[in-house]
C-alpha cells in the first residue's frame, strides 16, 4: 500500500514538472518588443497573411478583428507615442517653470534693492549719509550745554541763558534733530530722503548763523550795558577838551576810514 501511495506521488509531482513548460510564441516577443524600443515594422507582425492572403491563422489575428492595427504606430517612444508626448510636456513645463523662476528672481531681486532703498532701517548705510550729511549732522546731532555754552564765556553764557537765546535755540535744535531722526528712520524713497536731508541742513544753517550772530553781540552788548551804568552812577571823569582835541579825532577817523 505504501509503495502504490509512494508511486502515486511521484507520477503527479513528475507530470507537474512538464506541466510547467516554457512557451515561446514569437508573435508575443515581437509585440512586446514593439511595443517598447524596436521600429513599427509590418513585417514582423506575426501571424503573417501568407501566399495570396490564405493563411488562416492571419485572419484569426488581424484579418477579422483589427485588420488595420500593424498600420498605426503604437510605440509609447515613437514620434507620436504618449510617452513622447509626455516627456516633450514635461520639457515645456520645465522651460516655462525656469522662465517664471527667472522672473520672481527679477522681481525678487528688485523688490530687496526697493527695500534697501527705501527701508528707514538700512538708511545708515547710504553712500550720501555716510560720506557727507552724517558729517554736517553731527553738531546737531550730539549738541548738548556743553557743546553749546563751553567755548564761551561765563558772562556771555549768562547773558544768552537768562535773555532766553540759548532756550530758544535749543528747542529749535530739539524739533529739528526729531525731524531728522524721522527722516532717517521713517520708510520713503531714497530721493525723498536725501532731500529732507538738504533741506533740514539749510534749517540748521540758519540756525546757527543766528546763534552765532547773538554769541558775536553778546560782548558788545555787555560793553554797552557796562557803559550804561557807569554813566549812570556819574563815575565818568570827562577829559580837558580843546578845539585840537576833535581835530584829532577827526584825523584818526580818516585814517582808519575805508574807502
């Protein structure tokens, strides 16, 4: 019984070895070739017809159902197959892709050099500030009592703190270095800002043309005042006067006239 089981087994398992057999049909082979890289030819399209049309097998395959499939390339890599198209497509949105990249490049770019034109932030770094208003600016920019009342003297700076100069002069100074730092710290056009520039050091020009102007009187003022009260408390010992006496002044007056 064992060896009726034994031979029973191994006749399936040898009738399933040749049960798998390799089939090779060449009409397969060449479609699939075809199909992927070798040139549409009609005449390796298999079954072929044949003497005078008779072979049956070619009407089986092409004749009656698609007699006009070996005619129409279908390569997916021809000139006109879907995956050519579909690589030429890929290409054209490959170039419109780079072309829109080089555009918001552009407009990138030309967005940063407004910015850094425009930004109150980087208006420290303009060639016009740095090489010649940062310089003109800088009296008003780091005044203080010091700078101002320092170089003169104790009766001239009292005089110009008590009548009130040096008040006004230092507010004007205050509101206009607050403009400045408005214009240096406020978003504009680069023109715009370099003509707020001009304009507020012409401001401050004039400012301290007055300023120099009320420091220059300031002495004589003071003479003038000592002279007052000395005429007033009749300290004044007049000199002997002769008639010689205006014939010499008279003459120093023409020396020193200018002409």
């Amino acid at each position: 019984m064992k060896k009726l089981l034994f031979l029973f087994a191994f006749s399936f398992v040898l009738s399933a070895s040749y049960a798998q057999e390799e089939v090779y049909d060449k009409a397969m082979v060449h479609q699939e070739q075809r199909m992927v890289y070798l040139q549409w030819n009609q005449n390796q399209f298999d079954p072929k017809a044949g003497f005078l049309s008779l072979n049956p097998y070619y009407w089986l395959v092409w004749g009656f159902f698609d007699p006009n499939y070996h005619k129409t390339d279908l390569r997916p890599l021809s000139a006109t197959g879907p995956q050519t198209q579909r690589l030429a497509l890929v290409g054209a949105q490959n170039s419109i892709d780079n072309k829109y990249k080089l555009q918001s490049d552009t407009a990138r770019n030309t967005a940063l050099s407004q910015i850094a034109s425009q930004s109150g932030l980087l208006s420290d770094a303009d060639p016009m500030w740095l090489l010649y208003y940062n310089q003109q600016f800088q009296p008003l920019i780091n005044y203080s009592a010091a700078t101002l009342l320092a170089p003169l003297s104790p009766q001239v700076s009292t005089k110009l703190v008590s009548e009130g100069t040096y008040g006004w002069y230092t507010n004007e100074l205050g509101m206009l270095k607050q403009r400045l730092n408005g214009a240096r710290s406020t978003d504009m056009d680069r023109g715009s800002r370099i003509m707020s520039y001009y304009r507020m050091l012409n401001e401050y020009r004039r400012l301290a043309g007055v300023w120099s102007i009320r420091i220059a009187a300031a002495p004589k003022d003071l003479q003038m005042a000592s002279q007052q009260q000395t005429l007033k408390t009749g300290t004044v010992t007049p000199g002997n006067w002769t008639p010689q006496t205006d014939v010499k002044i008279a003459n120093q007056v023409l020396l020193h006239a200018n002409y």
